[in-house]
C-alpha cells in the first residue's frame, strides 16, 4: 500500500496514529538538525518532520521539489498551529522515507502565486495542472457536470451519444474536416454542435436528451472560446417555449444551489431581443447594474418602430449631433465629482479604435443644482437638464453622450457602460443575475452577399404566429436597401437566450418539425431543391415519419464554470486549453504529417503563397 491516507486528510483526531503518506514535495525548510518538509497531493498539504537521524540520510538522499515522496510516520500535534491549512493543527513525526521518483527542477513554482509566464505554463501544463489554484477550478467543473447530470436525471432525460465524424452542413461558423482515408477525397467534418442528431432523436421518440459534449468550430480565439469546447446539449419533445424556459431555468437554479451554496429563489427576469438592444446596447445585457442607454435621435434600423427623444437636442445647431445617425445618452451614479483629467481620460477611452468614437459630451449635475457640460455653448441649462432628466440622472450624476454612426455609437455606449460599470464596482463576481432574452429577428439581411442568413441557425422555427407570414411570401428582395420592409424583416425566432452577468451562457429554439417549413427556411438561405436534398435529405425524409413538435437548448459548459469561478477565461476550467492561435503548446499541435500519412489518404499539399 502505498498511501493509508492523503495529504489533506489528518486532523488532530488522528494524533498518534501510524499512518503511511505519498506526494510531491511542495517545500523544504532545514532548522539546524530538523528538517520540515510540506507533501502535497490533490487533496492537500502536509507538513512532515524529519528529525536528527534522518536528517543524515537526508544528506545522502538530498531531497528537491516535486519529488514523489512515500513516508511513514506518527501523526503528532503541532506546536506552531497554521490555522491557514486544514492538517494546519497536525504533522507526521517521519520514521522512514522512499524516493520514488526524482524531480528536475521545474521552470516555474508549483503554488498559486507562481512566478511563471501564460505561455510557460501551458508548454507545461502537466505541471501547472498540480497548482491547487488550477486543481480548484477543475474540481468546480466537475462540480458543474454532476449537478447537471443530476437535475437531468431527476427529470427524465437519457445521455446519449452522438457521432463525431459527421457530414460538413452550415451552421454559421467555419468546419473542422478530416479526411477519409477508407474513401479517397472526401471528408468528414467534426460536429459543431449534436443539432440534427438531436432532433432525429425526437423523431426517434427519445423525448428528453441531452449530452454533455464535445463541439467543433474553427473560429478566431479570445478569452472566452476554443477550437474545441463542450457544452450541455438538451432536447425535449412535446414542448412549447415556455417549458424550455421553466426546466431549464431550474437547471441553472440547481447548479448554483449544488456547486456555490445559493439560493437562486427570485423569477428570472426576461427581455426581448429589441428592448435588450435598445436599453442596454447589445443582446447579452449584464443587469446587475442599471444605466440604462437613451437614444437622443432616432435610428433608422432595428429600432425605428422605437420612440427615441430628438426634440432633446434639435435646434441647438450642434453638428455633431445633428450629423450624426445615432446620438446615445446614459447617467453614471455619484460621477459629477470626476475632475477634467477624469472625464478626458473618458474621453481619450472612447476614442480607442477598438471603441471608434470621436469623442464624448459630458453633463454635469452638481450639487447645487446647476448644471455644467462640455457642450453648454451650444445647450442651455434647461436643456442640459431636460436630457439629464430624461437618462434618469439625479443630483452628483454625471452624464455621458457619444454621437457617430448607428451600429458603431450602439456599441461604444454599451462598451462604456460596461466599463464604468466595472470601475464603480457595479459588476460584482460574486453576485449572479440571470436573463432571458427572447424574440430574436428570425433572420438577418446580408447586404453583401444580398441574401437572407439565419440568425441562429436555420433548424429556429417562426413565431407560431407568423408562420404564415413566411409559407405564403417569397424572399427575395429586388431593392437591397429597403429589406426593412420586407415581412421577413418582421418574423421573429421562437428563440430564447439565457444570460448571466452580461454573458450568453445558453441559447436555443423551439425547432421547425414540418418539412414544407424546412424546406422553406431552407429557400430563404438561398439553397436550391438540389443542395437542400444534399446536405439535408436525412432530415427532410425523418419529419415525413411523424416528427414531434420539439425544442432544445445548449449551455456553454466552460463558460458557465469560468463565471461561477469568478474568471474572465474559460481557459482556465479546461485541463489542457489551446492559446489564443489555436495551438497546443505542450503537444506543439496542429502539426504536419509525414508523405506516407498524405499518400494513404490520397491528398497531395499545395501551399499557397
């Protein structure tokens, strides 16, 4: 037996007991003729006493770390306690040791506050993998998958799986192919997500499945996405939206109570898709906070059935208001108080070209009740206090205004709103807000390609109510500039996003079940009878068997561990994460093939320059 008990196990009950312990050796302090040794394993850290006798035999075996150390010894109690470590009121009195294995040094230190680099760590991630930093995130997302499995189980849902190797078939982002060797050129694609599968185990009457899987995208990476990455993939049958919302909210609920310990008691807000873009400038609202946006001048897009407030800043002859197509307001709580250097330095942030504003207009709502601005030449104080008070600024707010180009100034608002928020201390980790986002456009005009897309994906049924709507018109569109007008511009998903904390943490549809709708969704996205019958012959044959009305959802797995773990990377809740260029640096992966493995699969490398 190599181990009687772990590392993190002893406590004062097990005082004089005779135990054997096995780990690494995390730290080494020699006092005179004692030595002490912290053993670490998953489970924790002891501290082992070696005393004159051994110390000899130290010498002669010299100890390093991240030696893997067997000792037995005596469990005694300490006299210098370390409230700090849960075996902090014991240590092992060592009668004998054996090396198992030795250790080089390694690059970097093996404790949460190591001194070494992102990329150093992950060319060593095996070690890095031992920090109890990186150990705790791992653990919260097993926490997560069981808790999930659980809930899932309780209500009836079966894990089943899917196959990897499928057919290339559009979904909104770029393939991974791999070729067959069994049938010379052609290639199978790795699954984004188990979407048709899924909804073939409907037809199959497997009513509730899920999954919690792998999935495939070859997309530009950042923080918060990998090549690879795994999500909760859920379908049920027999289901209307409000269903999906009901269990799947409970899911969430669930986990929280199961992995953090909270109960998520209050009803879940919920939003359409218009108002969260119109209030809070994009479709993932973080509402933990409020400054809310105001639109000064109505837009021409999206919004246009939208009341805006333009007699708030007409007649002023301010061009950079009046020019611009968007003009955006939002109050900013107890910030009247920043100082010039403060609202520049605002100023200076917007103008990044990440943001791309030319600048911004501040209002001030001082204490005594006037009102001072960066534009009150041209404004006079009841106009400044007309807009302040139409942004629900009080007095010591400060207002913030930035005016451009309508998707651009859109964007730059809920930037900078996000921003403040997080510098006013508004966007707390530990604390969690759960959104629904519902009534998605249906589609989205691509004015370059001067075709219809799916703004989720082309399985998304209608609305009920406008189903007819799409069946009885045709898609195209003969003046590319008035789509707005089109009543495909009008359909909305039977859609459903859930949010936590300003993140898409889930997203999902109730599915189209009918074939002559498919087929239709299907003539939107400008595939032919021809294509259609190519790449979704097998799902247009299943729904003439009896498919079941039906709808899904799918959670970001990793996304939702990095948030409840209080981290900006869903990198550091994967075991062996890929960097930022889609590299695994440990394995030095993608890398090339020998001609022997190109001769098999009958593909010859052509390199563009």
């Amino acid at each position: 037996m190599f181990r009687t008990h772990t590392c993190g196990e002893l406590r004062a009950s097990h005082v004089n007991q005779t135990v054997t312990l096995a780990g690494w050796v995390q730290t080494i302090r020699k006092f005179g003729s004692i030595t002490f040794i912290d053993l670490r394993d998953r489970y924790g850290i002891t501290q082992l006493l070696f005393n004159e006798s051994l110390n000899t035999e130290l010498e002669k075996n010299p100890l390093g770390r991240e030696f893997v150390l067997q000792v037995n010894g005596t469990v005694a109690e300490r006299s210098n306690k370390n409230p700090q470590l849960p075996t902090g009121d014991i240590e092992l009195l060592v009668t004998d040791f054996t090396i198992l294995n030795a250790a080089a040094t390694p690059p970097f230190t093996i404790q949460d506050d190591t001194d070494g680099g992102d990329d150093l760590r992950m060319r060593y991630r095996y070690l890095d993998l031992r920090r109890g930093a990186v150990r705790k995130n791992l653990e919260l997302r097993y926490a997560v998958n069981r808790a999930a499995r659980n809930y899932l189980h309780q209500h009836g849902f079966l894990d089943i799986e899917t196959p990897f190797l499928i057919k290339s078939t559009p979904e909104g982002a770029r393939d991974f192919v791999v070729p067959s060797r069994m049938n010379p050129g052609q290639f199978y694609a790795l699954p984004q997500s188990p979407q048709t599968f899924k909804q073939l185990l409907m037809v199959s009457g497997y009513d509730r499945y899920y999954q919690i899987v792998k999935c495939f995208r070859d997309e530009d990476l950042r923080a918060d996405r990998q090549p690879e990455f795994t999500q909760i993939d859920c379908e049920m049958a027999f289901v209307e939206q409000e269903d999906i919302l009901h269990m799947f909210e409970e899911l969430i609920k669930s986990i929280f109570k199961e992995v953090k310990n909270i109960d998520y008691t209050e009803s879940v807000q919920r939003m359409t898709w218009e108002e969260a873009m119109w209030t809070y400038g994009n479709d993932k609202p973080d509402i933990r906070f409020g400054m809310q946006l105001l639109n000064l001048k109505k837009p021409d897009s999206v919004y246009r059935d939208r009341n805006a407030s333009p007699e708030l800043i007409d007649g002023a002859d301010f061009k950079v208001f009046d020019e611009a197509e968007t003009v955006i307001a939002l109050a900013v709580p107890g910030a009247a108080e920043y100082t010039r250097k403060q609202t520049d330095e605002l100023t200076d942030w917007v103008k990044r070209p990440q943001i791309g504003m030319k600048g911004l207009v501040y209002i001030k709502c001082l204490a005594d009740g006037s009102y001072k601005s960066s534009v009150d030449k041209f404004y006079s104080e009841e106009k400044l206090k007309a807009i302040a008070d139409a942004c629900g600024a009080t007095t010591g707010d400060l207002v913030l205004v930035v005016a451009g180009a309508e998707e651009r100034t859109r964007k730059a608002a809920s930037e900078l709103r996000l921003e403040l928020g997080e510098r006013l201390g508004l966007r707390k980790k530990d604390e969690f807000k759960l959104l629904w986002v519902l009534d998605f456009p249906l589609f989205e005009y691509d004015e370059e390609g001067n075709r219809w897309v799916a703004r989720h994906h082309p399985f998304t049924a209608p609305k009920p109510a406008q189903i007819q709507t799409m069946i009885k018109n045709e898609p195209s569109i003969h003046d590319a500039s008035k789509y707005l007008d089109h009543p495909y511009a009008q359909i909305k998903a039977n859609a459903y996003d859930m949010v936590l904390n300003g993140n898409e943490i889930g997203g999902g549809s109730i599915r189209i079940y009918q074939r002559e709708l498919q087929e239709k969704m299907f003539a939107a996205l400008g595939m032919d009878k021809e294509e259609q019958q190519h790449k979704f012959g097998f799902l247009l044959g299943a729904f003439e068997y009896g498919a079941p009305p039906h709808g899904g959802i799918a959670f970001g797995f990793d996304r939702l561990c990095s948030i409840l773990g209080g981290s900006e990377s869903i990198r550091d809740f994967i075991a062996f994460p890929k960097n930022n260029a889609g590299r695994d640096v440990m394995l030095d992966a993608p890398a090339s093939i020998d001609d022997k493995q190109f001769d098999e699969l009958q593909i010859r490398l052509d390199l563009k320059k």
